[in-house]
C-alpha cells in the first residue's frame, strides 16, 4: 500500500508544500520513502490522488514494470491539474511532460484543486473529479490519461475540497451497487454513475462525527476492498518533531438501514493483531452517581463495551480524565457530538485510544467519531460513570 501526504518537508509549520510517500504491507506498519513530488516552477504541491496504469495509456512505461501515475494540484496563481509518473514502485518520480497542467485551471476558482483520479472499466476510461468552487466538483474523462474533456459537473450543498469517489455493493445484495462521492468535511451522496454523470441518490450524510477527521481518502486497486485513511487535523503536538496524524485504517461497507443506504466504517482486521493480553469485566449494574473503577490503564487500548440505559440516565465514560457521554441520543465530547441511539436496547462500542487520538465506532461502524487526546497523564485508570 501506498499512502502520499501533503506536508512541510522542512517545518512544522504551513509552507512549501511537498508530497511525503509511505509504503506498508498491512497498513498499520509503515516505512517512509524519500519525498514523491517537490514544488516546481514557483509552485507547491497540493493534494490529489495515485492509480496504478497497467495499460502503459500514459505511455512512459517499460515491458514488465507497471506505471504509477499521481495527479495532484500544482499551486501557483493560477492553480491548474498535473501528473507525475514511477516504473520502480513508487520510489523515484518523474514530472509528466516537465509538469505541464493536463487540465488548466477552469477560471471559477484560482484555488480549484484535489483531482481524485480513477480507471471505469464499463466506459473504458479514465475519470478525474476536481473541486472547483464551494457546493461543485467537476468531473473529467480521458482515454488516455493525456487529453482531458469536461464531462459534467456535480452541485452539492456545501460540498468542499478533496473529493473521493468509488463504488461499493450493498451488503446483502451483492448485484446491487452505487457510488459514493465525498468531500474533506466528510459529507457524502449516494447515487449513480454513467461514466459522465454523477446522479445522487440521497446525501449529504456524515461519514465521521469527530473534532479531528478530515480529507479522508480510499486506496485504488484493492478490488471490492474500499479501504479508507483520514488526515487527522488541528491537533497540536508541543515539543514534538511533527505535526499532525493519520487515523487508524478503516474498511468501508455499503448497507441498507431504516433510514436507508449508508456507509459503515471499521478498523482494519489486521488491527486485531496488535493486540496484547485480553481482559474480559463482568457484567454490573451502576446506581445514579455511581463510579466503576475498572482497574484498566493503559496508553493503548482496544475497549468494547455492551450498555444499556436506564430511561432518562446517562453515563459518562473517563478515558485519561478525558470525558465521553452517552445520553440513549448522542455521543459527545472531546469537542464534538454523534447522534447515537440504541440498537436493540444496548448500545454497543469499539473505542481505539492511541497515545494521541481515541477513535470510537458505535453499532459495528454505523458511527465513526475520531478526534485526537492529548490528555496530561496517560495509564491513568479508565472508569465508568452512571449519571441520573
């Protein structure tokens, strides 16, 4: 797998924007490769997205060496689409045609950006979706990844840079597919797609609740597989020589719900490796005001828990002094709040806490709320609360 990273390869704070390149064989692990693609030509580097091109449409490749191919935003005034181009597996890069704008900027915005490139095989061609403006992505097509056409463009309400688009199944209902298109805020629309024309279904719905999740991007070439990472933003880590995080890796599903189709997310299977020795709490009862002092601690911590509530109640769970409350309506803190309704009359949760971030997936995916802790004293003991 390979994930690139827009970032400041020479500070931690905001300039000089670079594309940072990581490798993994299991996502969790990763090692850091030299830098992808520097600025150029008075221009950074801004965000966009990676394809394998088996086909040599390009037309850079060698017999036996598959072609990478990054489309990414070159940042000068004004912005315009660019590609770059490896044969060794990602490790040196190459500027297509010395970094020539394969789609120019479109005059609505100078800061129009993000191309999220893919192959539609029922069209037989390459698609590019660009954010544009405020509320639109343009979408383009290309037999050959040289020579870009406007094909539509798509309007939803408040949509907003670094666009992801992909097609799932529904769960259940294996012949039955649609495509999903989102934005860095999170948003996304179900609905259907022609090669041309993104017609939605319903949207926007919320991917992830958190304080911290944003521009989350999926990984091409991993069959019906949509395996998606986030850039966790705005956190502050003083003293250290970084700014900012990745999520934890998720799995995407497509399912049906009263409400209708929506996206669920999930950690990674390979996360259950990680894990160290197990401890399993027996089942109690909390009276009003009532503390359980659990005797967990830890920096890293993989937490299920099975609730219920008492009509009018709520518990508050205290993870390194940090507070989480469920109410039978929502899941809030950390600055941000989910909706968040029993199931059955349980409500059940997978809370993943890292050294700096605490992600939490309710009923099995159906709420993601990922923000970043940066509590003052961690393996402190992780309690429960019953509030009245």
């Amino acid at each position: 797998y390979h994930l690139f990273f827009q970032h400041n390869p020479s500070s931690t704070d905001w300039g000089n924007m670079t594309w940072g390149h990581a490798v993994s064989a299991d996502l969790l692990h990763w090692q850091q490769l030299p830098h992808a693609i520097h600025p150029y030509d008075g221009g950074t580097i801004y965000s966009g997205s990676a394809v394998l091109d088996p086909s040599n449409h390009l037309g850079v490749g060698q017999p036996g060496a598959p072609t990478l191919v990054a489309a990414f935003t070159h940042a000068r005034t004004p912005f315009g689409q660019a590609l770059a181009w490896s044969q060794d597996r990602g490790r040196t890069w190459t500027l297509y045609d010395g970094g020539r704008h394969i789609i120019p900027n479109q005059g609505i915005d100078d800061g129009e950006r993000d191309p999220r490139l893919l192959w539609h095989a029922p069209t037989r061609q390459w698609v590019i979706i660009l954010w544009i403006r405020r509320g639109t992505a343009r979408f383009f097509t290309s037999p050959n990844l040289r020579d870009w056409t406007h094909a539509s463009d798509f309007w939803g309400e408040g949509f907003f840079e670094c666009p992801d688009f992909y097609e799932l199944p529904v769960q259940g209902h294996p012949t039955e597919r649609r495509w999903i298109l989102s934005d860095a805020p999170s948003h996304y629309w179900i609905g259907a797609f022609d090669g041309r024309s993104f017609v939605p279904e319903s949207g926007p719905h919320t991917g992830d609740f958190g304080h911290n999740f944003y521009a989350a991007q999926s990984w091409s070439n991993a069959g019906d597989r949509r395996l998606q990472i986030a850039w966790m933003y705005r956190a502050k880590f003083p003293g250290m020589p970084f700014n900012q995080q990745m999520s934890i890796p998720c799995e995407l599903t497509l399912r049906p719900t009263p409400r209708g189709l929506r996206l669920y997310r999930q950690p990674i299977a390979a996360l259950n490796d990680l894990r160290g020795p197990g401890l399993t709490l027996a089942p109690r009862t909390l009276a009003s005001g009532e503390t359980w002092a659990t005797g967990l601690t830890g920096e890293l911590l993989d937490l299920r828990l099975d609730l219920s509530l008492s009509p009018g109640a709520h518990c508050q769970l205290l993870l390194h002094e940090q507070t989480l409350t469920l109410d039978g309506a929502t899941l809030s803190g950390l600055g941000s709040t989910a909706p968040f309704t029993p199931e059955n009359g349980r409500l059940r949760l997978r809370v993943l806490i890292d050294r700096a971030s605490l992600e939490v997936f309710g009923h099995d995916g159906a709420v993601s709320y990922s923000s970043c802790l940066l509590p003052p004293t961690l393996s402190t003991e992780h309690r429960l609360r019953a509030v009245g």
